[in-house]
C-alpha cells in the first residue's frame, strides 16, 4: 500500500545553517508548537516563495503520519525529487542522505523506528551548486530548491515485485512478442494477464510463471499488434498478480509496441526511416516553479503535440514522470537527459559515479515508457577534454549496457572539433549560427562540414533558437529579441535542415520562457527568452507559422544558384522602393525572403 504524504506541512530556512547542530531533526525541536516552523506545501520549491526567491542553501520540512497496523510490513519512504541534497529523520533518527534533484529514491524504515501512532519524519533538503555536484555551479535555469515532487509512505510485503521491464519487437506477421523480465524481492508464483489500455475486460493474453528465482524472464505473444507511434498511441497493461492464495503484492507495467534503432545514417522507427520535429522544455511554470501539477503537465504535451511536433527533449534531467505519461498517451517521442551539462569536475572519480548512478536511475525509472527513444548522457560537455571524453565515453557504454533497446548519445555544441560524438548511436549537435555568431545564411555549409566528423551516423540538431520578448514586434527591421527576428529565424533554420535530407530531425530550444540568473538584459530580465511562447504560455508570431512551417514538403535546392540570384532580388527590392514601385519591390523581397528561408 502507498499513502501519499503530499500536501501541508511544516518548513523553515536555515540560512546560518545552525539546525544539525541545533538538531531541528528531533521530535522535540520540529513540532507544531514551535513558532519558527511555517506552514508550507509538499511538493513544492522554497524558491517560488516570493520570501526566498534567491535562496540557495538549506530548508527543513517536517510533518507527521499515522502508520496503519499492518504487521510483517516493509516500511519506507519514496521521495520523488528532492533537489539538491536530502536527508531524512523519523522520529529523531536518520533514515538516510540522497544527492541528486530530478529522480525518485527510497529510505528504508527499520520497524523498530516506527510507533504505532503519530511519527514523525523530518527532512532536510539542501541546494548549494558545486563543481563536483551534477549539474555543476553554473547552469542555464534556476536552481529551485526543496521537496518538489510528491512523498509517499510505503507498506509492503516482502512478497513483492522489485521490477519488471518490458521489451517489445515486432514480427513480420504483424503481431508483436514481447519479453517480461522481472524481479522479485521474494519468490512466489503468479499469473500475467494482458490487456490494451482502455479495454479491462478483453483479456488478450495470460499465463503463469512458478517462478523458482527471484530474477526471472517469460515471452508473451500478442497477434494483431496495435504498433505505439505520435500518429497512433496505442498502449497495453500487463498486470502481474500472486498466485491464488499467496499473499503478495500486486504489479502492473503500461507499455507500448515500438521499435527504435539506426540503419547507417537514419533512425528507424517502427521500420520506417523518421524525421524528428521537435522543441524542448525545461521542468518549469510559473508559479510553481518545478512543482508542476500533474494536469498541466498534459496541457504541456498536448499544446506541443497540437503545434505540429512529433518530439520532445525534456532539458536538461528528467522531469516528473507525468510528462512521460503524457507523452506516451498522446503521442511524443522523447529524447531524456541527466543534467550531466557543461562544466563539472570530469577528473573525479565520485562526480563520475554520480552521473553514472543518475543514468541507472532515469533507466530504471522510464524503461517502459514507449514514448522515452533516446537516453542522453550530457549536453554542451567539453569533449576536447581528455577527461571529459572519457567520462561520456563511459556513460555511453554505461547506458548500452543497461537499456540495448533504446539509442544513447549526448548533445555536443562542438562543430569539428567533437571526436567523441563516435561513440554516439545518434549525433547531436546545438547550433546557435547567426544568433551568438556568423550568418544563418552559412547553417547548410557549417553542418554539411560537421557531418564529415561522424559521416555515417544519423545526426539530430538538438537546439537552435533566438530570443523575443512576447510582445515586441518589428515586422519591417525584425529587430533582434522581436519576436519577426524569432519567427524569421526558426523558420530559416527548420526549412534548411529539412532541406538536408541526411538529417533525421530537430528540436528548436525552447518551447517556453523560462527563469535563469544568467539572462539579464533589457530584453530578458531574468529570463531565458528563446521560448516560442512565454512564461504566461503566450504564443509568439512563430506559433502561426508552424503548422504550415512543419507540413511544408521541402526539396534541396541548389544553394549555389539561389546563392546567385538572393543578392539580385535585394538590389531589385531598393531600386523599386526607390522609383516609387511597391508591387515590384514586394515582389524581389518575397523572393528574397524565400531564399533567406529556403521556401521553395
Ligand atoms: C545552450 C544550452 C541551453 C541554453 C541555450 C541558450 O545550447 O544547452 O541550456 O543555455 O544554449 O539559450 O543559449
């Protein structure tokens, strides 16, 4: 049984970081009669209090619970996202210490802990940055701090399942076999039973497994499979149960029928080669901050969905696993990542075991979501450093080695220089041409050149995107930071990759506004802006281009001609304006414009 221990509880800062000496963990220091302890919300982040906006360092939460008599039980508590450091007292004694803030983990509670009435459990969650933390001091978003994901209390029989993934491959005759392999804290027999989604009472296949292990494996066969793909989301539930009269816990896995692999330079998706159209998003809205309610979260998915893309690159870590859901039900291939991101301490051998222990834990949690494609171990990481190459190396192979039916790669921002991107199944590069340097005029020729470092690999542009302020339009100069420069920029970029047919897809950066300490100009203010819609969910002038934007049947052009003919057009487009000719001169700039943008 799980009780879920979400919803008011006590808190307090503890800027002189006096509470472990003061020992705040004790019963006697963190109950309700001490004035210093604040009503406060779980899941939630200090940080979205407008009281502690810029606070970074350590808060205590407390509350207590009731444990319902249920002898021989295994208790413990599951944290979903603690962010950064957390550490755990029940009833004034440690129950254990986590690192990491975007994954789920479990305390153990020995039962000689618990009191059959009221317990308490204090926590204490920490979020200074640090080079030998992950991610490192310096990151593009903010650094919200505290419980903000849910808590559950657990009560489980040791006749239970630990885990049970779910592999599918597709067969020539349309059906589908699919591999169970499962664990079992304890054996027990039981019986499997699987149905499609929203159809409970049409059993499509059963069986039972005596199960002599605790680690075990069995095939099922499933005729006429229903394939999950964005266009056709199908889903099915396997439901595991204890033999009739063993008294064990129950265990149900959702999954979908799909396969994911490369053939030379192209991702094959169901044995078709795909095109990836997609955006990012940061685990943020205001005025939660990283608490998201589990239905905004859907809105999310299906508002990116209804734009037109078919992907999602959930930046930089793993975001609550309701956007996963979502993004199984409605239909968006995701592309995950642990905030392995630019500058951490690659010479250390914990920072290592800590990306490496992140990486298990993403797998863990998501194998069986069929909307989850691609795992990245890293974004914008300098591999030109020996070290830095080594340690992706490792998660790379680290990633393989756990989860083969999925591709592993990670996000480079390095052009020429990248000799690790190799070792990537997919290759995945960032490209702000023509934002933060050069010409987007050059986008074709800089990633054609690219490309020669990794020829024979299918390549993905994991971010492109300019800034604009919601609000601000420039439709004769497209000013920079105005939201025509934006739509002007998106809308090159996606044409010309879409017109390189040797890329496999694109993820412009970003789908929302979000809050960053690094973006402070006149046009920011505290914002990272390259959001195609705001922080309000505001759509800016590249939403209405693209539904046509992503329907458009680009072919190749000829660079070399248009590259002729654009400055042609430009001349043609002043001289008309000059001699009074508004038909002509709009005439050579729409040429003009649909070479800059690869229209034709
Ligand atoms: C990088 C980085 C993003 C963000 C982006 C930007 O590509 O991966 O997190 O910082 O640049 O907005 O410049």
């Amino acid at each position: 049984m799980n009780i879920l221990l979400s919803g008011e509880w006590r808190g307090r800062p503890d800027p002189k970081q006096t509470g472990l000496n003061q020992e705040w963990f004790r019963v006697n220091n963190s109950g309700p009669d001490i004035p210093e302890w604040k009503s406060v919300d779980v899941p939630s982040c200090w940080n979205a209090d407008p009281r502690y906006e810029r606070y970074e360092g350590i808060f205590w939460y407390a509350t207590d619970f009731d444990l319902p008599g249920e002898a021989d039980s295994e208790i413990a508590i599951r944290f979903l996202a603690v962010n950064y450091l957390c550490r755990a007292w029940v009833n004034g004694r440690e129950i254990g210490i986590h690192e990491g803030g975007y994954l789920p983990f479990e305390f153990n509670v020995p039962n000689e802990r618990l009191l059959p009435g009221g317990n308490r459990l204090v926590v204490m969650a920490e979020n200074f940055r640090s080079s030998r933390r992950i991610p490192g001091a310096l990151f593009d978003w903010f650094n919200y701090g505290g419980i903000v994901r849910d808590v559950e209390l657990l009560i489980r029989s040791p006749f239970r399942f630990k885990d049970a993934r779910v592999r599918t491959s597709i067969l020539s005759d349309g059906g589908a076999e699919i591999t169970v392999n499962y664990q079992q804290i304890q054996t027990f027999p039981f019986s499997w039973l699987v149905t499609e989604c929203g159809e409970p009472d049409k059993p499509i296949a059963s069986g039972v497994i005596e199960s002599h292990a605790l680690d075990g494996s069995f095939e099922i066969i499933i005729p006429n499979a229903k394939l999950w793909s964005p266009e056709t989301p199908s889903l099915y539930m396997l439901e595991l149960k204890p033999a009739p009269g063993v008294n064990a816990e129950n265990h149900s896995v959702r999954f979908g029928v799909r396969e994911i692999r490369t053939f030379g330079p192209r991702i094959i998706f169901n044995g078709k080669p795909i095109k990836l159209k997609g955006d990012s998003l940061h685990e943020e809205l205001m005025p939660y901050g990283r608490s998201i309610p589990r239905e905004e979260r859907f809105r999310d998915a299906r508002d990116i969905k209804k734009l037109g893309f078919n992907a999602l690159r959930t930046a930089h870590y793993t975001h609550d696993e309701a956007l996963l859901d979502a993004a199984d039900e409605i239909g968006l291939l995701v592309l995950e990542e642990i905030p392995v991101y630019w500058d951490i301490d690659y010479e250390s051998r914990s920072v290592y075991e800590k990306a490496e222990s992140m990486l298990r834990d993403m797998i863990a949690r998501d194998f069986n979501h069929p909307s989850v494609i691609q795992w990245s171990v890293g974004n914008e990481v300098p591999v030109e450093n020996e070290a830095c190459d080594l340690f992706i190396q490792r998660l790379l192979a680290e990633a393989r080695s756990l989860d083969e039916t999925r591709l592993v790669t990670y996000v480079s921002s390095r052009f020429l220089i990248d000799e690790t991107r190799k070792a990537s199944d997919v290759c995945c590069v960032n490209c702000y041409l023509g934002w933060y340097f050069g010409d987007e005029k050059e986008l074709a020729g800089l990633l054609t050149a690219t490309r020669e470092t990794a020829p024979d690999k299918p390549w993905l542009v994991t971010e492109f995107g300019a800034c604009a302020r919601s609000g601000f339009r420039s439709p004769k100069r497209r000013s920079k930071y105005s939201e025509n420069r934006q739509a002007e920029f998106l809308a090159h970029y996606i044409r010309t990759i879409n017109g390189l047919d040797w890329i496999s897809g694109w993820f412009i950066w970003i789908y929302r506004d979000f809050k960053s300490p690094m973006r402070n100009h006149k046009y920011q203010q505290g914002f990272n802006r390259k959001g195609i819609v705001g922080v309000e969910r505001e759509q800016k002038l590249i939403c209405e281009m693209l539904p046509s934007l992503l329907d458009e049947k680009i072919l190749p052009k000829s660079e070399s001609i248009m590259k002729f003919l654009a400055p042609a057009f430009k001349k043609l487009e002043e001289f008309a304006w000059r001699f009074a000719q508004p038909m002509i001169a709009r005439a050579a700039k729409k040429e003009y414009d649909d070479f800059f943008t690869g229209i034709k």
